[in-house]
C-alpha cells in the first residue's frame, strides 16, 4: 500500500481503490471490475456516500426476503469478495444461504482465486467450480451456474451484477436482490429490490438487520414485503442525485 495519509479527505476511496488494484493482481478483480468500480464511485457521489432512506427500506426488504427464502443463494463476483468478502460470508450465515461464485467475466483460474479466498475468510462450501447447470437465454460462459445453488434457488442476492443476468434470473422466476449504486442500470430496473447504496455499507447493514429480523414472525416479514415498492424507491433514488446535482449546480468558486 502507498502511504495515504489517514487525514486525506478521500481516504476510504482512495484505500478501497488500492485494495482493488491489489486484488486484480492476486487474480480476484478483473480488469472491467476496476472500471466498474469507478462508475460505482461516481454514483456513491452522487448519492452523498451514505445509506439514504430509500437504501435502508430496500435493505429492510431484501433480508425479509432472503428470510423467507426456502432456498436463498447469494452470488459473489471479484468486485463483491474483493469490498465486502467477510461481510457477505457472515450475512449468508445469517440466513442460511448457500454462497455461489458467478462472474461475468468468467475464468476457472478466477473462479478458484475467488472461492480460495473466500475460504481464507471462513466461507464454506462455496459453489463455483464445476458448474453442472446453465442460465437458460445466456450464451456459454455467462450462463454457467450450479444445480445447488444459483439454478435452483428462489431467492437470489447479485450484488454489481449485469443487467443481462438479472434478466435471465427475473425470468426463471426468481425474487432478485441486487446491491448497485446506479438506480439507471439495466439490473437496478429488473431486480425486485434494489439497494442503491455502496456493497461495503449495505452488506454490514443488512447482517445488523438480520440479526434483529430472524425473531420477526414470517408474516411480520411479509407485511414489509407487501408495503414495499421497488419503483418508488428508484425514483427516490433519483430525485436524490437530482437533488444533489442541483446543490452542487448553485455552487460558486
Ligand atoms: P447494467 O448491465 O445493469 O446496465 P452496467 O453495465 O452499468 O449495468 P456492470 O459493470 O455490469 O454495470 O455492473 C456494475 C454495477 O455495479 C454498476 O451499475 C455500478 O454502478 C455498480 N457498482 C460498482 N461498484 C459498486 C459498489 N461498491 N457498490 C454498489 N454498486 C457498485
């Protein structure tokens, strides 16, 4: 790591950054994850690097889901292990959720970098390698999934994920969770939930969530779903960025 000093006022970025440059040469990250991660950032601006009400309700709804999930699966890419690894390790655990390596950019060699350290963080019987069943409507690769996990899984967390895949998944008939910091995306606009909020703040938020909401009854966790509106929450989403563009818009040197 370069010496960034702790009082840089963009320390945190400037940090997460270095941590995924590391991690694209240990084989997690891949090139377009770095390139990614900067449209992420941009959107994190915009949104005032902070969980906003309308992220917290979408957190609030896609661990009642994941709750009352039969079969919940989390998906993890580089972008995901590489910023919140540990932290979807334990959210997974919460809810009993089977945790399965999917990347878009799809090599066996990353596929295994990622499932290796994911197990050096404490996951266990991570799916990945191998995969014995496919995404119908994907070509080759990008299709590429596993029969016990994200194949059959009702419920399904894709964090950064690419609007295709979420397509495909909506389409096989399962509820999509997805953490993307640009309520624009093809994904923010397919998924039943969409948590506009960075993954290294929405992952610790939702663990704190579970731990309370594991004793809520299951219709307690279906009224939060039923009062829940994925649209109103993307529009908030946006009149939030509107809101902060036009603030910094009356800004004057
Ligand atoms: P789509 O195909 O859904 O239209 P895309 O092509 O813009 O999306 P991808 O590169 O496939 O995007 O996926 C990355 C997505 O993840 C982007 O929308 C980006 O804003 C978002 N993103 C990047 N970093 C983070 C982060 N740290 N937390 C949450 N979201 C992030």
């Amino acid at each position: 790591m370069t010496g960034i000093p702790e009082s840089h006022p963009r320390y945190l970025s400037l940090v997460t950054r270095e941590r995924l440059v590391e991690m694209m040469h240990r084989g997690i990250v891949s090139e377009a994850g770095l390139i990614a991660h900067g449209r992420g950032e941009a959107f994190d601006y915009l949104i005032g690097e902070r969980t906003n009400d309308f992220a917290a309700e979408a957190e609030r709804a896609g661990v009642a889901a994941l709750l009352l999930a039969e079969k919940p699966v989390v998906s993890v890419n580089g972008n995901a292990a590489a910023l919140a690894g540990k932290e979807l390790i334990d959210l997974a655990g919460l809810m009993g959720a089977r945790m399965e390596v999917n990347l878009f950019h799809r090599t066996e060699e990353r596929v295994d970098n990622i499932v290796r350290y994911l197990e050096s963080l404490g996951g266990r019987e991570i799916l990945g390698p191998e995969p014995n069943a496919k995404i119908p409507g994907l070509e080759h690769a990008r299709g590429l999934c596993h029969s016990d996990g994200i194949y059959s899984a009702d419920v399904v967390l894709v964090p950064l994920e690419d609007g295709d895949r979420a397509k495909a998944l909506k389409k096989m008939g399962k509820t999509v969770i997805t953490i993307d910091l640009n309520p624009l995306s093809r994904t923010a606009k397919t998924a039943d939930i969409t948590i506009v909020d960075n993954i290294t703040r929405a992952v610790p938020n939702m663990a704190k969530l579970a731990e309370k909401m594991c004793r809520s009854s299951a219709d307690e966790l279906r009224d939060i779903l039923k009062r829940y509106d994925n649209g109103t929450v993307l529009r908030s989403a946006l009149a939030c960025i509107g809101r902060n563009a036009r603030i910094s818009g009356e800004w004057r040197m």
